[in-house]
C-alpha cells in the first residue's frame, strides 16, 4: 500500500501562487507515475498534470504555462507549482500514484488540500 498526503492549498488573490507538496510514504517502490487531480464543486474531477517515473510531463490546456508539477524520487515527494492563479482554479486538489500495468484510474489517491483563488 502506498499513503499519500497533500499540503500547501489555501486561499490566494487571483494572480497570486501556490504550491503543493504531497509526500508517499509505504510501497513507494511499487508506484510509476504520479499526478494531480481537482474536483470543483458541482464539477467532474479533472486530470490537472501528471509525471511518470522518467519526468515526462502532462498538462492539462486550462495549466499549460501556468502549472509546473515535479517529483523528487530520492525523497518521495511530489509538487506542484501554481502560478497565474485563476478563481476558475479554485477546487479540492489530490495527489495521485499509478501502479505499472493497473489500467483505468490512478490506484492510490491522497485525502486531498483545498485551493481557493479570490477574484
């Protein structure tokens, strides 16, 4: 099993910056790529961005430029840097992890760090 948790949401001015960390703590060994997901209320959750194990990286076109995620493999850890912020952003964030060859949604889902982005 592999735990994630997720810190660094809060209430920001539109155009302010934020970042997220999520750390994975347990099978860490087990887990290749890692992503971030929001869910807006009333909203379906989103794929905002993802990294696999080797950096490839994905946006979402709502981020691209504004949204940079990186991990740290050595440490566990995974970010998110989100600058430009819109109040479109606002959303619960999570943290994801895949397990190579698990199709379909990622496996292991962190409990989630609330972003509001004031207009």
């Amino acid at each position: 099993q592999v735990q994630l948790v997720e810190s660094g949401g809060g209430l920001v001015q539109a155009g302010g910056s934020l970042r997220l960390s999520c750390a994975a703590s347990g099978s860490t060994f087990t887990i290749s790529a890692m992503g971030w997901y929001r869910q807006a209320p009333g909203k379906e959750r989103e794929l905002v961005t993802a990294i696999s194990s080797g950096g490839k990286t994905f946006y979402a076109d709502s981020v691209k430029g504004r949204f940079i995620i990186s991990r740290d493999n050595a440490k566990n850890m995974l970010y998110l840097q989100m600058n430009s912020l819109k109040p479109e952003d606002t959303a619960m964030y999570y943290c994801t992890a895949e397990k190579p060859g698990v199709p379909g949604p990622p496996t292991y889902w962190g409990q989630g760090t609330q972003v509001t982005v004031s207009s």
